[in-house]
C-alpha cells in the first residue's frame, strides 16, 4: 500500500480523544500520513482541511453519540463541496447506527475492541477502493 494522506478529527462536543490518537499512531506506524485536527471540530472545519491538505481519506472518532448527527452534517457538507473522499469512523458506536452510516455512504465504521491490525487493513482497504 502507497502512503496515503489520512485527515483525523473529533467533532461537535466531544472531548475524548485517546482512542484516535491512538489511530493516528498506528497509521503513522504504518506509512500513512496523519493529519489530525484534534478537539471539537464541526463539518465546515472538517471539510476546509480535506480541501486545503488534499487528503485521501477522512476519519472521525466519537464517544459522545453525536455520530449520526455530525457525521450527516460532514458527508452532507462533503456532497455540497463534491469531495469524493472515503470517510470512516470510530469509537462507541452501536451496531444498528454502524449499518445506517454505512447505509449513509461511511465506508467503514471501527468499533471497539477492533485490533490495531485490523483497523490499519480496513483503512488501507477503504484507500485503495476509492484511489483504484
């Protein structure tokens, strides 16, 4: 796998972070480049960075249950902006709301307890999808 451009942000609320910086270690480790945009970021922030950085895929990590709401805004704002970009997500995310986001156009969803080797597979998966 090519070393990709991987932009990794929380948004809205959320103030729990140590599960994405721990993804963005493991991307990292994994010859990714990692932009992450830290705390409480909305979907106007998000997307302004996706264009500015041109990344190659968007990552988003809750903890809050804001994830069908800010993840909504996000791909909404991406459509506005015709960014067709993959975006995954991460954290406390129930099963029934992992298959409505993926039904939403996510391409993947990490719950927890989902391995560190795991988690960079799916990424390089998802990347290499959309830049095939």
């Amino acid at each position: 796998m090519s070393r990709k451009r991987i932009l990794l942000a929380k948004m809205g609320l959320d103030c729990h972070d140590t599960g994405i910086i721990t993804v963005a270690a493991m991307l990292g480790d994994a010859g990714h480049e990692v932009i992450y945009l830290g705390l409480h970021n909305s979907a106007e922030q998000v997307v302004k960075v996706v264009v500015e950085e041109g990344v190659d895929a968007v990552g988003i990590s809750f903890l809050s249950g804001q994830h069908m709401t800010q993840v909504r805004r996000l791909l909404d704002r991406m459509h506005a902006e015709n960014l067709k970009i993959p975006v995954f997500c991460g954290g406390v995310i129930p099963a029934d709301d992992a298959n409505a986001l993926r039904a939403m156009g996510v391409a993947d969803v990490f719950t927890p307890g989902t391995l560190s080797g795991e988690v960079v597979k799916r990424v390089d998966r998802v990347v290499a999808e959309v830049t095939a």
